[in-house]
C-alpha cells in the first residue's frame, strides 16, 4: 500500500457499497438485486482488508474470509430460492413477485 | 494464548456442538434410517434429545456459576461468554425450538411438504442463535447470525410448491442479505476504528473517540440498520408481514419467536456493548424507531384479514416495546427486556400454534373468518387463544401484563413520560385488533364444522405456552428473579 493512503481505499469502499445499495433499490430483476448484495459485500471485504493493512494486524483477513464464505452460502442458497421461484412463477421481476396483500 | 483450545474453551462451546451434531445428525438419520416418509415423525425425538443434551450442558454452566459465584465464563481468548445473560436467552430458544418441533410435523404432514430437514435447521439455526447470546466477538455474531439466517431462508421457503412460500423466502433472503451487508459494513467501521474485533476493545476505543466523531456515527447507523431489521423495527419491517404470511406457519412461529429473541440479545449486546458510549446519539434515534414501530404495527394490524398478517404487524409493535426498555437503560429497563422477550416467546408461539392447528389439506385456515365460531367446534383452541390474545394485549392475569408493567416502570423511573404515555395509549389500539379474533372465535356464528387439526405434539406445546402465559403472569417471582441474575452489565 506504498504510497496510495488509507482513505482512497476507504472511499472505493464507500462509492462501492453505495453502488450496491443504488442497485438493489432501483433494478428490478432478482438476480441483478442479488449480485448488488454480492457488490457491497465485497466493498466490505476491501475495507476490512485495508483496514487490517493499516494496523497490521490479520483480524480483518480472518473477517474478510467468514464474509466471503457467507456470501457464497447465501449465493448457494438464493439461487436455489430464485430457481423454486421462477420454476412456480416463470418470472424474476420482483414487481411481479407480489402476490400477498398488503 | 498457549493453549488453542482448553478445557474452558470446550465447557463453553459444549451446548454448540451438541446442537450442530444432533443437526448433522438428524440430517443423516432422515435418510439413513428413517426412509418411509410416514417414519419422519420419528426425527423428532432426536430433536427433543438433542435439546435435553444441550439443556444438560446449559444447566451445568449455570450451575457452574452459581456455585463458583462468578459473574461469567470467558473463552475463546474473549470471544464466548457464557454469562447470565447468555444463558437466559438459550433457554429461552431451546424453549422455541422444542415447540417448533413438537408442532412441525403434524403442519407439515398436512400441507404435503413433511421433509427431514426441517428438524436438522431447527437445530441448526438454534446453534447459530447460541453464538447470537453468547457471542462477544464480531465474527462469532455475524456468524451466528448468518447461520441463524441461513437456517430460516430454506425454513420459510420450505413449501417448495407453494407460490406463497417461495414468494416469503425470496423477500425474506435478499432484505436479510442486505440488512447483513449494512450490519457488516458497519463492523468494518468499527473495527478500524479500534483495530479489535472484540466488543470490550471496541468499547474502550469509542469511549477514547467521543460521540460526535463521524465515524463512530457511520459505524452506529449501519450496525443499527441491520439490527432493527432483524427485529423488524420500522422502518426495516417491510419483510416481517410477507414472510410471516408466506412461511409455513410453525416456521412462522420460530420466526417470531425464536429469531427475534436471537436478534435482541444481539442488539442488546451491541448497544450495552461497544455502542453504549453513543447513547446520547442512539437513545433519541431508538425512541423515535420505538414509537413508529408502535404506530404502523398497530394501525396495520387493524386493517388485516389474515390472522398471521395481524399477528405479524403486532409482532413489529412489540419490538418497539421491547426496544422502549433498552430506552430507559436502567436495571429495570434491561430487566424488563429480558422478562418481555421471555413472555412474548411463549405468547406470540402459542398464539401461531392456534392458527397452525386450524390448517387442512383444502384450508388455509389463516383468515379472520376461519376462526368463525371456533368456541363452539374446539372450545379449547379458542380459550387457549384468548388466554394468548390477552396476553400480547397486556391484561393482567397473563403473563404480558407482567412485561408491560417493567417497560413502563423502567421508563416512569427514567423520566420518559411521553414514551411511557405513548405505549400506554397504543395497548388501547391493540386491544381493539386482538378483540377482533376474540369476537370472530366467540360471537361470530361457525360457518366450518369439520373438526380441527390435533396432533400429541400440537397438546403438548400447546400445554406449554399455555401454562407459561398464565403462570408467569400469576406467579411471576421466579422469573423475574431469573431475569434479574440475568443483566448486562
């Protein structure tokens, strides 16, 4: 990290996590919902490794790895729902997936 | 730290194992021993067996403190603790998940989705709630949160063939994912901020940092983002009512109990924990969660014709009561936490154990007008249901009379009278959506004669919830001393 500061890292974090947020309020298919919580996972993921960096310390590594295993067990899993899903319905619009009255 | 793994660090974790092996376990014996899908019942005496081990193991830690007369039991070189309080809650979700499994099978049989797994998640996700309590270390939570999570994703998508299950599951998994993502972000944050993963570290940092430092506050919006929606606080209860409906509704039953328990011994543990040094920030901003939490759960649940819907938003407004007494903060207030949650995981169960036993092949039996006359075909179904439906409204002789009472002492002693007021009016609003169930059950004419589901499994949680909600609202002493060992302090 020689030369490029904390904070840049940080910031790529940030702007990352937030374009993961952006995605899953406004796309409307449920796989690109899903691969916008994968997007600020892994923002997580950079900050915690810059993090550790900084302090030197491997506590944020250990984390980055619990988060990664949890991100494809959730993948594992959400993909499976999405296909029960698609399988009753033929649809992955979540506008569509509104069949419960509110 | 010569020792990687002591014998402390094993007497701790003991209740963990046995849950995550009997999971394993029953995982196997569904096809290894028990093929016949009609031998599946079965699989719940190695359920209940494995619950009475890791009850063993429970009581032999709190025997172990008492005895030793210490507060605590650290392992893990601080990530487990094995306090009063931890203990507390695990009784609390061994409690749940007996009853989701006593009740399971007869639900499952009958809506034609009776698979073993369901008894494997069950424990499963009780292992990750032992982790939730016990946990004082972010990666031990956010594990035990996601294993619990995890668990509930398949749990409540588990009628593969039905629209409305999968709809739920699908809800429930990508609001989950990214209330988790917030929640992580957050501990990223926070774990720069003190180069710990540890909660007591990360408490000694952000007392050296003081409030107003933006990062401290970045950190406590996320982490608060993602632990309201694991209570479904408004405004992160969008979820709640469309998984709560969606869900088979024993899962639904876990779901409102057992999770939720989970989730607040979490944030109880976050916001007593490393956050308390911001509580001049997240005191103002809880209050205001509390009181919408309040409003929208109890104005929405009027409206509902779906008996799991209503109880879904009455569910959101109880998470604001609960969260009034982490307001307060005092002694009573955590006392009043601790004896609320207990009180409404009996209530809230038995009140979904009534609407999962008027479930058939044909029937739903979810709606307010299934529950047309129900005095005269099962009459004590509906007696079994008013003694819930008065409980979650807060009338003495049951046991939510009892938590109610500690809220609003905790927030007369702290000074807040216009919260104390405001909860206080909402009981009001609620007793009039939960009379709504009690006059369809008593005054409404039957309109459905045959006759409703009973199971042995079904009486006997039944006969638990049942006698929970009236004994702790009659004789309250031993719980609330119980709950009083219990504080985190």
């Amino acid at each position: 990290m020689t030369g490029v500061p904390l904070s840049w890292f940080l910031i790529l974090s940030a702007v990352l996590f937030s374009l993961g947020v952006a995605g899953f309020l406004i796309r409307r298919s449920v796989l690109t919902v899903f691969m916008s919580i994968e997007l600020m996972l892994n923002a997580v993921n950079l900050s915690f490794v810059a993090f550790s960096y900084q302090l030197k310390q491997v506590n944020g590594h250990l984390f980055t790895f619990f988060v990664m295993v949890v991100a494809a067990a959730e993948a594992a899993l959400g993909l499976a729902i999405i296909l029960a899903v698609f399988r009753n319905r033929g649809t992955l619009q979540v506008d569509e997936v509104n069949s419960m009255k509110n | 730290m010569s020792q990687y793994y002591t014998s402390v660090d094993h007497f701790v974790l003991v209740p963990a194992i046995l849950l995550a092996l009997f999971g394993c376990a029953v995982l196997l014996f569904d096809f290894l021993l028990f093929p016949e899908p009609r031998q599946r019942k079965y699989l719940v005496w190695f359920v209940a067996l494995g619950l009475v081990f890791t009850g063993g193991a429970l009581w032999r830690q709190q025997h172990f403190l008492s005895v030793q007369k210490i507060d605590s039991i650290t392992a893990f070189g601080g990530t487990l603790t094995i306090d009063g309080f931890a203990l507390f809650f695990n009784w609390i979700f061994l409690a749940a998940s007996l009853i989701v499994a006593l009740i399971s099978y007869k639900y499952l049989e009958t809506a034609g989705e009776h698979q073993g797994e369901i008894y494997g998640l069950i424990l499963l996700a009780n292992c990750g709630m032992f982790f939730l309590a016990a946990g004082t270390d972010l990666i031990t939570l956010f594990i035990g949160l996601e294993l619990m999570a995890l668990c509930f994703y398949v749990m409540v998508g588990f009628l593969r063939g039905d629209r409305r299950s999968n709809e739920a599951a699908v809800k429930y998994l990508l609001l989950g994912a990214f209330s988790s993502g917030f929640l992580v972000y957050g501990f990223s944050v926070l774990y720069g901020l003190s180069g710990s993963t540890k909660l007591a570290a990360i408490r000694m940092a952000l007392e050296s940092r003081g409030a107003s430092d933006p990062l401290v506050i970045l950190a406590l919006v996320t982490v608060s983002v993602g632990l309201l929606f694991k209570i479904s606080a408004v405004p992160f209860h969008m979820w709640a009512p469309d998984a709560y409906e969606g869900a088979p509704t024993t899962v639904t039953a876990y779901l409102a109990a057992g999770s939720k328990a989970a989730s607040f011994a979490f944030l109880m543990r976050m916001f007593m924990g490393p956050l308390a040094p911001s509580r001049e920030l997240w005191e103002p901003l809880l209050a205001v969660v509390a009181v919408a939490s309040m409003t929208v759960g109890n104005f929405a649940a009027i409206t509902q014709s779906n008996v799991k819907r209503l109880l879904a938003y009455s569910s959101i407004s109880h998470a604001g009561y609960i969260l009034l007494g982490l307001i307060a903060g005092n002694d009573t207030g955590v006392q009043g936490v601790l004896v609320y949650v207990l009180v409404y995981v009996f209530m809230t169960m038995g009140a979904f154990l009534v609407v999962a036993a008027l479930r058939r092949k044909e029937m739903l039996g979810e709606d307010l007008e299934d529950m047309a006359g129900l005095v005269h075909k099962s009459p004590g179904y509906a007696f079994l249901m008013l003694i819930f439906l008065l409980s979650l409204a807060g009338i003495p002789p049951t046991a939510g009379f009892i938590g109610k009472y500690f809220i609003f002492l905790s927030l007369i002693q702290t000074g807040h009278y216009v919260l104390a007021v405001i909860a206080t009016l909402y009981v009001a609003v609620a007793i009039y959506y939960y009379f709504r169930i009690v006059r369809s059950m008593f005054i409404s004419p039957l309109t459905d004669r045959a006759p409703a589901a009973t199971s042995l499994g079904l009486k006997l949680a039944l006969a638990v919830t049942g006698l929970m909600t009236l004994l702790i609202g009659i004789y309250p002493e031993p719980f609330l001393s119980l709950a009083q060992n219990s504080l985190l302090r």
